[in-house]
C-alpha cells in the first residue's frame, strides 16, 4: 500500500484501520485470488471457479477478478459465459488489453473470426518494452494467426 510519494491525508482509504487488520491477521483477497487461481492451475477447475465467483461477488468492480474467472470458465468450456464475464471485466475497463484478448480468443474459439479480429484491432499488443511480454507475445501470436483466418 506503500506510495513513493506518500499519502496526501485525503487519499488515505477510509477502511485503512479494517486493511490493516486484515493484513495482521492473514486475511488478503489477493491470497484468496492466488488461491483460487492454483486450484485451476492444479486441475482442479471446479473448485477454483466456485471461489473465483465467489471473489467477483464480493467485489464485482474489479475488473482482474472477472478477467480470471472468464479464463477459468473457457478452460472448463463455459465459453458463453466466459464471454459474458469477460465483457463485464471490459465495460469496467475498456482498455484493459488482457480482457480484449482474452474476448478475441474466445471469440476466434467460437470461430467468430472477424469479431475476434475487431477487438484485437481495437485493442493491439504492447510495444515492445511496454506491458508484460508474455502478453504482447500472445496477443501478437494470436492477431498473426487471426489474420490468416
């Protein structure tokens, strides 16, 4: 929660005291979001979808939290509803690049070629050295094979 410049004393949260009780006491959502996130990774979808929907109805503005629960939800092939998570996380953030891409693979999954080509033109992989490379190198992979569609 640290900022290089400090706190201005408006912009401290006003639930700081409750955070920092949570902190202490081993409660962080990040904690719950990693956890449910490992149990994907394991195979074990079922579970990590039950607390991934649970984590977007505790914070239903958090557009990561969406972003996570639609993976979830097209790796168990809920596509449908995967698309609908995704768009909610893209309504709170339009240029939320990983929420785009993600829409355009489910899309181009759907074989909706031309939608999924639209959101990638909209919404194209970082410049080299910006954003995180793994993205920009997926985001460029899949714009490239888009292209041959």
């Amino acid at each position: 929660m640290a900022r290089p410049g400090g706190y201005a004393a408006e912009a401290v949260p006003g639930d700081l005291a409750a955070r920092l009780r949570g902190v202490v006491a081993g409660a962080s959502r990040e904690g719950d979001m990693a956890a449910a996130v490992a149990l994907c990774r394991s195979g074990r979808w079922a579970e990590g979808v039950v607390r991934l929907r649970a984590l977007c109805a505790e914070r239903p503005d958090y557009p990561d939290y969406r972003v996570k629960l639609a993976a979830a939800l097209f790796q168990t092939g809920a596509d449908d509803e995967a698309l609908r998570e995704v768009e909610q996380a893209l309504a709170r953030n339009p240029r939320y690049r990983t929420a785009a891409h993600l829409k355009a693979l489910i899309l181009a999954d759907a074989g909706r070629y031309a939608e999924a080509r639209a959101v990638i033109a909209a919404h194209p992989p970082s410049a080299a050295g910006g954003g995180n490379p793994h993205e920009a190198l997926f985001a460029t992979y899949l714009a490239g094979v888009l292209s041959l569609l």
